[in-house]
C-alpha cells in the first residue's frame, strides 16, 4: 500500500491536498515541512507536505503523484507548522494560503532558498591622509566611509542600500583597499555593547520584575505606559535578560515605527545576530532575514505584522509594541491580527508575552481588568520629560485660514520665533479631500467608488484613495463647463503651502505618505525632524506614531471632529488613541509641551474627558458603554463580506449565509444584516456583510467550525468574492 502526501497549496481551498509520493524518491526522505511541486489542474504549484496519511477520499483513479521535493531538510520546523495550522483554522482561512503566506516570496515560488551572503559592512582603521585623497579622487566612496562613520563604524546593507544608490562599485573598492570590511551579521556582532546612560525609574523596575519573575513560562501582561515613560527600555531589558539565557526574542512594532535608528538601537544596545523583517525591504534581504530566524541563527527577531509568522525556534519573550496600532490587523486577504496570534505563539512556546501602548485597545484593557494580563503601568514621563497640557480651541465663528485658526497661527508663531520646534498634524494627505463647482454643484466623485477623489495639487491630479483610480485635474468643470473649480477642505498638501507663507523662514518637512514615497525619504525626513533641521513639521498619522522628537514644543491640531462622529463603534476609541498619540509628541525632551486641538464641538464628552482626565478615564467610559451595547469586548464576532459587480449578487450570497446560519445554530448566534457596507462601492465592486455576533469566544469558534466550510457549497459562492473575518477591526 502506498503512503499519501498531504500538501497546503495556495489555493482557496479548504483542507489539504492528496498526492501520491514522486517517483523514485524513498519515502523515508520525506519529512512534514518540506516544499514539493504537485500538479494543480493544468499547471503546477509548490507547495508544504503537511502531513504523511496512510489513506485517502480521493479514487485511486483521480489521485496524481507530487512531482518534486524542493527541500533535503524541511523548511519550516514541525512545531512552527503545526502553530501555522492553528492559525489558519481560527481564522477559517484556507490552510494552504496561510502556509504559504508565512514564507517569503522566492520560497513560496518554488526557488531554492538564497545561500546566505554578506549582510553588514564594517569600516577598518583608516587615517585622515587616505580620507582626503578619497575626498578628492573618489567622492562616493568617501561619501559613504563618512557616512558609516556616523553609524560608529558598522551598517546593515540594506541600510546602505537606502541611503545610496548603485553600491556595489563602490563598496567593492573599498573592501579591494581594505578600509572596509564585508561580513555576516553573526560574525560582525563582536561590537561592544552600550550600557543605558540612565538607571531604570521604580515602575520601569517593577515592570522588568514582574516579567521576569514569570520566565520562563507563559504569561501574558500589558504594560500601559504614557508616551515617552521608557516602555522601549522595559522591552530592551527584558530582551537582554531573556538572550543572556540562551533563548530568543521576537519584538513586533508598527509598519512605520521600524525606522533605521529604532535598529540600531535595538543592535546597539543587545547581542545579536538581529534579524528584521520589513515591508520596505527587497524581496531578498527579507528571505535572507526569514532564513537566518528560520535556521536558529538569529537571536532576535524584528519585524512588523507579518513577522509573527515567521519562524523562531527557541523563543522565550515576544514583545509587541503599540499593541492598539490597527496596522497589526491584516485588512484584505488573510485577515489575521499579529496581536493576537503573538499571544498565541508565546503560550504555544511557553514564554512571556508583553503589549505595550500609552493607548491600550479596550480589548486588552478588559483582559487587564479581568486578570488575564498582569497589568504593568508607567505613569510618569522617564527622565525630565513632564505631561504636555492640552486645550482645546473653539473653532466655530472664527476666521480660518487654511483651515488654520488665528489662535492656532499665534501660538506656532510664538513657539517658532523662541527657536523650538511645532508640529501641525492633519489625518488627511493631498491639497483638499473634494473639489467642487459653485454653479452647478459637482463634485469630483470617484466612478469606482461611493467616495470622492481628493485633490493633489502638485501632481495636478484627482486621486481616488480607496482605489487609486485618478484623471488630470480637470480645467473646468465638466458639469456644466464653468471656469471656477473650487477645493473644498483641507489636505496636508495645502497645510504645508500655508504654513510656508505664514512662516517662510522656518524650514518645514512634511510626513505622510505622499511625501515619503520614495526610497529611504521618510527616514530621511524623519531625521530632519529629529535632529531639528526642520523647525516645522506638517504631517498625517505618519507622524503621530512612536516616533521621539525631543524639540517640539507645540502640537497643533487641524481636525479633531473627523473622528467624533464616525459609523464605527471602535471610531471614538482610534480618535481618542489618536489625540493622545499625536498629543504624545511634544514635550518629550527638557521642556514642557504644549498641544492645541480645533474643534467645533468644544463640549463633546471624548475632547472633555481625553483634556480634563486622561486616555484611562476615556477609556473606562467607552468600555462601559460597550457593555451596555453588547459590543467587543463584551461580545465575539465575525463578519462575512461579500464583493460582486451587481449588489444583488452579494446580498443573495449573504441571505444563504443567513439560512445556513438559522439552519446550524439556535439563539446563540446573533445575526446582523446582511446591508451593504458603510462604503458600498469601491473600485467597481458592491459590497455587501453579515455581522455574527456571540455572548462568548468558544461558541463563536464553536459554531464557525461547521459554518465556514460549508459557505463554499452555498448556491451563488462561486458567484462572488467572500471572505470571513473573524474578529473584526473595520466593518468596511
Ligand atoms: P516610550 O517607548 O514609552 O515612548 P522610550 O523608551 O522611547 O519611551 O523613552 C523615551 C525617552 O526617555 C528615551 O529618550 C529614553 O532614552 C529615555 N528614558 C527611558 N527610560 C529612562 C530612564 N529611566 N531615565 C532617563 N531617561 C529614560
Ligand atoms: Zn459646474
Ligand atoms: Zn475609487
């Protein structure tokens, strides 16, 4: 009798696929984790053995051999897929799609795994005579001699590869005259490392106990730290300890707090070899990352969202920075939460686990509540730095201009002419979010979507943000053909404009994600505003994210009503973590902060409780009205979404989700709609949900157990796109 192969293939599909073994391979070569080609219709995919069974559904006659194994060795350990296959069925994704997913782009593609290649450059005794002969007869190599001189000497390639184009001549050059030196980060970590400047302050102290008291088994705890209290020191504690015992470390931050100098920081101050895993990053430098993790190579793994399931064998600390950041949240495809899933993996491999914010979500707050996080909290500002004050100012009867309030423009221009830095933030980029006709009342509506595209003025474009669909900014109105187009709001673009003419002597860089489109810009930028080049920073939540600029002393502001009113019932909480976050950004250095938000609901309950109280107070306020409402926490959900180009098409689907629902379940699943999403039509596609709710977490994954395998046998499943989203951030 013959073995079977159970192969995930990118497919969405539930379940694994049956394949006999490839011929003249000894089965006893075969190990779970391994990549093989298996024939998929007409073509051919790669896929991960998951399993050896030793019998199948499929009829003999249908059942067709895997053609290659890709991989001597297996790729991925059985503990790391087996956490994958947990994954995968919590969020009822197909398991394929989240195996391969997890491996990085070369490797889910079938090509063999890169052979590990220098990764960090470090600079050799030279003396100032070399120097100046280079200035003069190679600028570019001593360009970049200088530039690794303000990195102390060592930088990670790819590093370099933001900061210079076309390297290798270069870089070859200097290693032939020997005045740099290329190697491996394993053998490159030999720098000594730095000790902090500063003792830990008592709650630091008491947190890094509390954690450590726990190693090295499971426990989960949330450290709820106001901005600026040190919580990055607690993290870079714990991780020494934790590498001192031989184990190793998985730090998680937001997509745009993995900044250069965040790396070295971390590279700075704890032993490596640090592996970083980051969008930003070639498709290479991120397999050469995954595979120094993978290989138990690496000590301390850095990484965003996707880093989570990554492997690391040997873990024994997972920390996660920002845990209320929603870019945690995957919000197409594969919807998981690398929050949660952290959770997850660190009691799989039982070892501390620890959620960092000045914000906690209110999920993790309640956990905190219950007992089921150690609830750590820094409540003071580490070092001098003290709390910034907040006022609000009431907008309505008063002259804007550029959307800038003469209040607003006094107190930049008072805080500007002392020499310090302000900062004026504006969660909206582009020059005006809608352009208009007086005379006839157009409005540039997107045709793909039920939104408006907003107005770029220096592209002289219309650009739709949902979908991207763009058209020349138009010369007239093509309503009705009158000259006078007006712009309507404002953008970031247009802050900038203004506060350029407002104050033309102060340098100004703005931050969002128009601006830093290019390679290596927002670092760039950053540092401009860090180091204070630029005394005047204008930007979108790009800014506002844990980034520690010392100098600014202001915080402006634009438009905080945007949040206040949302449809979503997390919306007041992302407004609340949002003012406190950008609020967060000033007074971080010896000086007090001041921060100044418009408003033309100066007596909303959230402004008044966020100036007069704190983020705590808010948030025990938003957390007993959820649970008058039965929302999350208090309740479990998931969302199924439906997409299709008539809107009928969607609801029809959902209505036979609806009667598959009344079918396998009683009382115990609520069930909301299905209606069409708040923003029905986005690029081309009606879309349409159904919202399951349940009083507790195991009836939910209880009842979705039957239900999410059986939406694919739904009459019109093949008619549309659908998707479940267990746990839902967004109901877009
Ligand atoms: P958070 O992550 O909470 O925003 P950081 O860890 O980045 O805070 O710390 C903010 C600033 O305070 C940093 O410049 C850091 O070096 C400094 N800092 C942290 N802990 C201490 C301490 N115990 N004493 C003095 N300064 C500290
Ligand atoms: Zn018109
Ligand atoms: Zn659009």
């Amino acid at each position: 009798m013959s073995l079977i192969l159970r192969i995930a293939l990118p497919a969405p599909v539930y379940g694994l696929f049956d394949y006999l073994p490839p011929a003249n391979i000894s089965v006893s070569k075969l190990q779970p984790g391994q990549r093989l080609l298996a024939p998929f219709g007409r073509t051919e995919r790669c896929g991960i053995l998951v399993e050896i069974a030793d019998k199948t559904a499929i009829a003999p006659d249908r059942l067709r051999a895997a053609r290659t194994v890709l991989d001597n060795t297996p790729l991925i350990s059985a503990e790391h897929l087996e956490y994958l296959r947990w994954v995968a069925g919590y969020y009822h994704h197909p398991e394929g799609e989240v195996l391969l997913s997890a491996l990085p782009t070369r490797l889910r593609k079938g090509k063999s795994p890169l052979v590990p290649r220098p990764d960090k450059v470090r600079l050799e005794e030279t003396d100032t005579e070399t120097l100046a002969r280079l200035k003069q007869k190679a600028p570019r190599q001593w360009q970049l001699l200088n530039w690794l001189q303000t990195r102390e000497g060592s930088a990670a390639m790819s590093d370099l590869r933001q900061q210079f184009d076309n390297l290798h001549g270069p870089l070859r050059a200097l290693r032939d005259k020997g005045l740099i030196s290329l190697c491996m980060a394993d053998d490159c970590n030999s720098t000594r490392l730095e000790q902090p400047r500063f003792s830990l302050e008592p709650e630091q102290q008491q947190a890094v106990a509390a954690v450590a008291s726990r190693q090295p088994a499971f426990g989960a705890f949330l450290l709820d730290g106001v901005t600026g209290s040190g919580k990055t020191e607690v993290y870079l504690q714990l991780a020494l300890q934790v590498l001192d015992q031989g184990r190793n470390v998985l730090l998680l931050v937001p997509e745009i707090s993995l900044t250069p100098q965040l790396i070295r920081r971390v590279e700075k101050r704890l032993p490596g070899p640090l592996a970083v895993l980051h969008s930003g990053r070639s498709d290479r430098e991120r397999e050469q990352a995954w595979l120094l993790a993978a290989k138990g190579q690496a000590r301390m793994l850095l990484g965003t969202r996707s880093a989570v399931l990554a492997p690391l064998p040997n873990l024994g600390l997972v920390l996660v920075d920002e845990e209320h950041d929603s870019s945690y949240k995957q919000q197409e495809g594969f919807r998981y939460s690398a929050r949660d899933m952290a959770l997850v993996r660190a009691r799989r491999a039982n070892c501390p686990v620890v959620l960092g914010s000045a914000t906690p979500s209110l999920e993790s707050l309640k956990n905190a509540m219950d007992g089921r996080y150690t609830w750590l909290r820094l409540t003071r500002r580490a070092g001098n730095a003290r709390k910034p004050s907040m006022q609000l100012l009431d907008i309505r009867n008063q002259r804007l201009r550029g959307g800038l309030s003469p209040l607003l423009l006094q107190a930049l221009d008072q805080v500007l002419s002392q020499g310090r830095q302000a900062m004026v933030f504006l969660n909206r980029r582009g020059f005006a979010p809608v352009l208009t006709c007086y005379s006839c009342g157009w409005l540039s509506d997107c045709p793909r979507c039920d939104a408006r595209q907003t107005l770029h003025y220096r592209q002289q474009k219309l650009i739709c943000h949902h979908c991207g669909n763009e058209r020349p900014l138009p010369e007239q109105c093509p309503g009705c053909g009158s000259p006078e187009l007006h712009p309507l709001g404002q953008g970031t673009e247009q802050l900038e404009q203004v506060l350029q003419q407002e104050f033309p002597e102060h340098p100004l860089v703005r931050i969002d994600r128009d601006a830093t489109s290019g390679k290596g810009s927002l670092d760039r930028l950053l540092e401009q505003a860090r180091d204070g080049r630029a005394s005047l920073l204008v930007g979108t939540q790009m800014l506002a994210k844990g980034h520690h600029f010392p100098g600014v002393a202001l915080v402006g502001m634009v438009d905080v009503d945007g949040g206040l009113f949302g449809a979503d019932f997390r919306a007041a909480e992302r407004m609340a973590q949002l003012i406190i976050q950008v609020a967060g950004r000033a007074g971080r250095g010896e000086h007090p902060g001041r921060v100044l938000m418009q408003t033309r609901f100066p007596d909303h309950p959230l402004l008044q409780t966020l100036v007069n109280q704190d983020y705590a107070a808010f948030a025990r306020e938003a957390l007993r009205e959820r649970k008058e409402a039965d929302l999350p926490p208090y309740s479990y959900q998931a969302l199924i979404r439906a997409s299709a180009t008539k809107a009928e098409t969607a609801e029809t689907f959902l209505h036979q989700a609806v009667a598959l629902v009344e079918k396998q379940a009683g009382k115990e699943i609520q069930v909301w709609g299905p209606v069409p999403a708040p923003m029905q039509k986005r690029a081309g596609k009606y879309r349409a949900h159904l919202l399951l709710q349940t009083s507790e977490r195991q009836l939910l994954k209880r009842f979705l157990r039957d239900f999410a395998p059986a939406l694919p046998s739904l009459p019109d499943a093949g008619r549309v796109r659908w998707s479940v989203d267990v746990d839902p951030l967004d109901l877009y």
